[in-house]
C-alpha cells in the first residue's frame, strides 16, 4: 500500500497528527526550537489532503490534542496540587480543557477541506493561514481568552522576529503559516520534478527570512533618559504556606531581608502579592517602605490585594510607593484561578465539589501608568501579559512594561518559561523593556529588542540588579495594532474564495 493511501484511509493519518502535536510543543519555550512550527504544520496540512471535512477535523483535532496536551499539562497542577481539587476532578477540568482548545485547530482543518478542497495556492498560501490565525485571535477571547501557545511565539529566536514589531504575534503566526505553505508546496514540486518551481518557492521563503533578520537590526523606538538601576526580588516564597497567616510575618521578614542591601537602586519591585495581607491591614509596614524608600530616593513596588469596600471581595494590585506614584488593579483574572467563571451554573456545582476559588474581582476602571522620575511604566498582572491587545491598549507615552507574577502555581513545569517567552514578545511588539518579576522564577530583565538582559536562578531567594534602559517612540503595531493584520486575513480568504470558485467553473 502506498504511503499516500494510508495518509488517506489508514489509522498513520491519525497517528501522526497526534505526534506532530506533541512535537509542535519543543518549538516554544523552554526549547525554542523554531523550525518545527513551520516544518509541523506542513505536515499537518500533507494529512489533510484528499480526506473529507470530517476526517479532517479529527486529525487537526488530534494535532491539537497532542499540542495542547503536552503544552499546557500544568493546568493540573494548578489546580491539583496548589488548588486542593482532587485528582479526578483536576484531571477532569485539565482535559476538558485541552479537549476544547483542540477544537480550533480541528475546525481550521475542517473549514480548509470544506471550503477550500482544491490544492493549489488559494489553499496553500491563502486559506491555510488565514483561517489558523483567525481561529488563534478568535482563542485569545472567546470565553474570556486563553492566548497560550499562539504560533509566533515560536520565532523569538528565528529571523521573523523581526517582524513582530509591524504585525505582532498574530502576524508572526501568519508568516509561520505562510512559510509552513512554501514547505509543502517546496516538497510537491520536487516530487513533480518541477524543479525551477521549487526553487522559486525556496528562493521566496529565504526572502522572508531575509527581510526577517533585517529588520531584526532596526530599532522603532530609541532611549528616555539614561539607564537605571533596579532590583527584583525574588522571595521563593512555597505556594503551600504563600496564604497561611501563619507565615506571613516570616513571608514578609523574607522580602525585607532581601531588600534591605539595595535600597540604593531606583527602583524595587516585588512580585504578585508579595504582601499577602489585604492593604487595609497592612498599613504600618506601607508607610514603613513609604519612608524608607523615600529616604533613598527609590520607588518601591509591590503585588498587593486590596479589600473592595464593604464586601469580602478583593482586587489584585500593583501600588507604588517612595519616589513615586500610581497603582494598578488587574483586569483579566484567572479561571478557575482567581474567580468562577459562568457563576451561575458552576459556582454551586463547585461548591457542592469542594472546589476551592479565590474571592479576586476584575477592576474595570481605565488604567493609568505607575511614574517615577517622568519615567512611565505599565503595571501587568500574572498571565495578563499573554494578551497582546490588552498591553497595546495603554498609554503610548509608557516608557517601561512590568508584569509581576506568582508562577508557582505552575510548580517546576514548563508553563514558566512559556510565561517570559510571551513576555519577550511584548517587549519585541512594542519596543519597550519589561521587568518580569516571580515569586519563585522566572525573574528576568527583557530589553527593548525582546532579548533577555539578565535573569535570577528559579526556585531561589535572590535578587536581581541590573540596568535598564527606558525607551521612547512608537512601533508600527503600536499605532495600527490588529487592524492591518485582520484586514489581510480578510483580503486573503476572499482571494482563495475567487480563485477556488475558479477552479471550480474550469472543472
């Protein structure tokens, strides 16, 4: 039997879709091995040919099963091990959930061999990317958003970087696509024998590599003032005892003894509810930190909750103290995490469970920019840096991006590192660094050019002191945004529309 015909009707089909799921994972972080997200999608797109719609679906399904599966396994230990939820029932909510994002790459193979049967261009180069990318913006949210493992997360180490800084990651993921297409097409016309068309192919995809690492070179956005010094510490605190009254004055003493040597930096920053006592409670140690950092003339930040007044409900913070000003209060929450989401029909069914949720509200009030010294920095919770359109949307004169986090809740998974990685890409898309600040890692300073400076050892009390030069200026994407890239997804269906109907009248 020909390998073609068990790609077609034999169980390899399936097989293989799984496997190049799970392999699409080592393209992200912590491996960032770029050119399987363009060499696995290709295959992909090989297995859907000549299947119907349906058996198309199963095997982007299946894709998905095997990506998601392997790339965001860590969803059980959130919930399991730091989240007290049974073993059942984290396995139970982490299935589902990796079930369900694996409908998106399921529904692009069945919307491409519904709509777009014909293999030529219009497939290949229009369809194929167009639909994937939709369906990646339609994920970060639908349901309030899950932006994980979006495909130009995989090209941080790859000449398309370049790029992020005009079109964003949903662009990147367009190109990877579109490159992902010149590889099939490079293989089916090598076995025509059609040997000037593969190297015409060839030759455009090294054109847009080449174009890639170019603009790598170019800066957008250039220096704000000269550089400065700041420490992020880093507490290690263990998730298990981060809540527990009875070590929060040892939590606290930790944080204070590791700050104490670097009140000389201009600026302090201490993670996601470092503080683990509402604000209101904690008023004297405030002030305290207020003087002190006054004194040395350094803005301290920290992760607070503040108690919403007369309820038992809470925001999740960021305030700065000493030589400076301002606070944030979070906007997108965590599911399952830090709220219940569809309260009406899950909040009595977890109860009844014993499912135990956080009591954190989403703060709908526009946000204004942590200042020190005329230096404008934009405050990020935890996974709110996944959102690209959520960090666009602030003021264009932030000379500096902080996103602090508690990403023990992940434990020693790879979730950490997939976190700074789409932190690098914010930095890359907007041209600003970013001070990415861990309870327990990873801490890391990430300059302008998404490349990281410098970063702390994970699972370890330390502290991190370096440089960091503020910017100035705007990108491309910072003033067009998403707009561009919708549009060419737009104009891109439409022209494989035309040409499939063409291709259609001819037959």
């Amino acid at each position: 039997m020909k390998l073609n015909s068990l790609f077609t009707t034999g169980p390899l089909g399936n097989i293989l879709s799984i496997i190049a799921g799970v392999l699409m994972t080592f393209a992200f972080a912590p491996c960032q091995f770029y050119p399987l997200a363009m060499i696995l999608p290709a295959i992909l797109l090989a297995l859907w040919q000549n299947v119907t719609p349906g058996k198309a679906f199963m095997r982007g399904w299946l894709f998905g099963l095997g990506m998601f599966g392997a790339g965001v396994y860590w969803v059980f230990i959130s919930i399991h091990t730091y989240g007290n939820t049974s073993i059942f029932l984290a396995g139970f909510f982490t299935l589902s959930l990796i079930a369900i994002l694996a409908i998106f790459p399921g529904l692009t193979g069945w919307l491409l061999n519904r709509y777009f049967p014909h293999a030529d261009r219009s497939r290949i180069f229009y369809a194929f990317p167009a639909i994937w990318v939709s369906f990646e913006w339609v994920r970060s949210w639908i349901f309030t958003g899950f932006p994980w493992l979006l495909l130009g997360y995989s090209q941080l180490t790859s000449p398309l970087k370049g790029y992020a800084s005009i079109v964003g990651v949903y662009g990147l993921s367009l190109l990877v696509l579109f490159s992902s297409g010149l590889l099939f097409q490079i293989v089916l016309e090598l076995k025509r024998k059609k040997y000037k068309n593969s190297a015409l192919y060839l030759g455009i995809l090294i054109l847009t590599g080449s174009v890639g690492a170019y603009l790598n070179t170019f800066s957008w956005t250039h220096p704000f003032k000269a550089p400065i010094q700041v420490s992020l510490v880093q507490g290690n605190i263990a998730q298990e005892i981060k809540w527990s009254p009875e070590h929060t004055e040892s939590t606290l003493n930790t944080y204070l003894k590791l700050t104490e040597p670097h009140w000389n930096s201009r600026i302090i920053v201490w993670p996601e509810s470092a503080v683990p006592l509402p604000m209101q409670s904690v008023e004297d140690l405030l002030n305290t930190l207020d003087e002190r950092a006054k004194k040395h003339d350094t803005a301290f930040i920290t992760g607070i909750p503040v108690r919403v007044a007369d309820t038992q409900s809470y925001y999740n913070a960021v305030i700065m103290l000493g030589s400076g000003e301002g606070y944030y209060l979070k906007h997108r929450l965590v599911p399952f995490g830090e709220y219940t989401p569809f309260q009406r029909w899950l909040g009595k069914l977890l109860d009844f469970l014993n499912v135990p949720m956080s009591d954190f509200i989403p703060s709908h009030e526009r946000s204004t920019p942590l200042e020190t010294d005329h230096i404008k920095i934009a405050a990020f919770i935890c996974y709110e840096i996944a959102f690209p359109e959520l960090v666009l949307s602030s003021d264009a004169s932030i000379n500096m991006l902080l996103t602090v986090s508690n990403d023990a809740w992940f434990g020693h998974s790879i979730a950490q590192a997939q976190h700074l990685e789409m932190a690098q890409m914010r930095a890359a898309e907007s041209g600003r660094p970013i001070l990415f600040v861990s309870n327990n890692g990873i801490t890391a300073i990430i300059d302008a050019k998404g490349h990281i400076k410098s970063a702390a050892p994970p699972y370890a009390p330390y502290v991190l002191t370096d440089t960091v030069q503020p910017t100035q200026g705007r990108t491309p994407w910072q003033s067009f945004g998403m707009d561009p890239v919708l549009l060419l997804i737009f104009i891109m269906i439409l022209f494989a529309i035309r040409e499939q109907r063409a291709i259609k009248k001819k037959r």
